[in-house]
C-alpha cells in the first residue's frame, strides 16, 4: 500500500492544527483559572506596599481569603480586584477571611479602572 500524492503535506497540516487546538486550549486554560485578586500587605522595609498574594473571585465563591497568603498581611491590606470582575460583581457583597472572623465588603463601583478597596487587620496574636 502506498501513499498518495500530498501525504506528507497533509500530515503536517494535522500536527500543525493539533499543536494550534493545543495551544488555544492551554491559553483559554491560564486566561480562565488565573488570579483576578490581588492582595497588598504593607512592606516593613520602605513601608510601601507588597504583594503577598493572588486569588481568584468568581460569582459563585465571592471569599478573599487572608489565610492562604504567602505572608498574612499586617496593618492594612489593599485588595485590587481586576476591572472585568469588579464589573461582574458590581453590587455583591465580597466576604474577606481573617484569623479571628470574616468582615465584608460591598463593591460599590466597576468603572474603567480596577477596584481597590482597604480593610483594616487586626491581629489578636500579636
């Protein structure tokens, strides 16, 4: 049995469309599961801002959770949430976990800007 006249060509084009479907699929992936959540803590060294974490806030699961932090954030924690999502969840009411308790936060705006908001933190281990 022999092949036909273009069958390397045609080959080619399969392994070229499944490595394209692989590379649609692996970005729909990251674009989908990324962090949409940013969550600042103040930086003891210049007394700046630092990023101690990513989250990802969806309709369903409206929780920022502090404890899942690379460091607990002390003082103030800024949450910066990505302008698309504040859109989605304009007038929802987010929960913020804390060690000792939940505190909530209503997003009051989704305008062209992503939303920040601050939440003082009150650290009864300290």
């Amino acid at each position: 049995m022999t092949a036909g006249p273009g069958w390397p060509a045609r080959r080619t084009l399969r392994v070229l469309a499944a490595a394209a479907l692989l590379a649609l699929t692996v970005t729909g992936l990251y674009l989908l599961l990324r962090g949409n959540t940013r969550i600042y803590s103040m930086s003891p060294a210049d007394g700046g801002y630092a990023l101690v974490g990513k989250q990802r806030l969806t309709a369903r699961d409206m929780t920022i959770d502090l404890l899942s932090c690379d460091r607990y954030p002390k003082g103030t924690a800024i949450i910066a949430i990505r302008r698309a999502t504040a859109r989605r969840l304009f007038g929802r009411t987010v929960k913020v976990r804390f060690r000792n308790g939940y505190a909530t936060h209503l997003i009051e705006q989704a305008g062209n800007a992503e939303y920040t908001f601050r939440i003082p933190i009150t650290n009864e281990e300290d």
